[in-house]
C-alpha cells in the first residue's frame, strides 16, 4: 500500500518561511556563542601570557604588516612541497590547529602552521629554502621531537633513583642506573604506549586566539 502526501502551494511556502526564520536564529546564536568562546580563549590567553615578567607587546602591528598577514584555523589540507615522512602523513590533519602566512613582495614570504599544544611543526618559506622542519621520521614520534616546543622537566623526578618504587617499578631501564623519564612535552606524546597510541596523541589546544 502506498500513502502520498501533498501540501497545498501556500502550506509549502508557511513552512519554508518558518525553516528559514530557524535556521537564521540558529545561525546567529552559533554566530554569538563562537564569539563569546574567542573573547573568553583571548581573555586566558592574555592572563597567561602577561603573567609572565619578560612578555613584551607585538611590535608586528603596523598597517603594512597587518595587511600582509593573514590566519585561519581551517585545515588547508597538506603542503606537498614540505616533504613529510608518507607513514605519517596522514596524521597531520590531527595535529593542526591553526595556519599563519605573510606575502613579502621579496622573496621572504613564509607560513608557519601550529598544533594544538600552540607548538610550531612547520616553518614554509616558499622562495627560499622550502620547509625548515625535518621530514618527521623519527620512530614513534611524528611531529613530537623535531618541532619548535617547550619541554618541562620535573627534575627531582625524572631519571631519579631517589624519587620512590612508584617511579621505578621494576629492574632498572636497560639496565642503567636509572629510574622512568618524567616529562611533558608540549607537541604531544610518544608513541610507546600501544595500542592506545597507535594513532599519535597530539596536546588539546585549551585556547586559541588571533588578534590580527
């Protein structure tokens, strides 16, 4: 059996008219909560960069420089000509938070993209020398060692004998004179920890923000 449905012409128009009226509410509350979120993520952002004593302002902010430089935080797919390691291509995209170009009327233009953990993994100058960053093929490490990053070293547990059984289970690593590595690296984490990083975990960005 086969039921068919009709609307009349007038019906038909109600409705779109009704959908559209939605859609547009819904857009511009999305619109509304997408910049309360960038108002909130500078808002840390700026605590935390100014908290520090040695912060300086941008000196980057005439009209010629902002013209010039542009960002998105929309994945722009992968740069060819960057010549990543192929085993680990892929896993790029997962890595990516955030792209920045300059155009130099010279041959000084570049791109820096930027992972999630806010490190730089690639520095692209397109007229010069290509891309600075190694291939990535480090075992077990894509986009982890051979990036610009912070490492923080929790020095009285790291590699301490001193530190407590909890730190050392077990005979000694390789049978040297010292207990587990105890660090953070700001790019993300090995992958020595299977299956659970058989696809790399790369740092959560907590916050994001461009003021150009």
């Amino acid at each position: 059996m086969r039921i068919d449905y009709f609307i009349s012409a007038q019906s038909a128009l109600q409705w779109l008219a009704i959908f559209s009226a939605t859609s547009s509410q819904l857009a511009t509350t999305a619109n509304a909560q997408s910049s309360l979120l960038d108002a909130l993520d500078e808002a840390l952002l700026n605590d935390i960069i100014e908290a520090y004593i040695t912060h300086e302002p941008s000196t980057c902010t005439s009209p010629a420089s902002e013209s010039a430089t542009s960002f998105s935080f929309n994945w722009p797919g992968t740069n060819a000509a960057s010549n990543w390691f192929p085993d680990f291509e892929p896993f790029e995209q997962g890595l990516f938070q955030a792209i920045m170009s300059h155009t130099d009327a010279g041959d000084l233009s570049w791109s820096i993209r930027i992972g999630g953990g806010g490190n730089m993994y690639s520095h692209f100058a397109s007229d010069l020398y290509g891309e600075t960053m190694p291939p990535q093929k480090h075992t077990g490490s894509p986009w982890i060692d051979e990036v610009q990053q912070s490492v923080s070293v929790n020095t009285v547990l790291n590699k301490n004998l001193l530190a407590g059984p909890e730190f050392c289970p077990g005979p000694n690593i390789e049978n040297k004179n010292e207990c587990k590595p105890y660090f953070i690296h700001q790019a993300g984490a090995y992958q020595e920890d299977a299956p659970n990083t058989d696809v790399p975990f790369f740092s959560p960005s907590l916050a994001r923000h461009c003021s150009g």
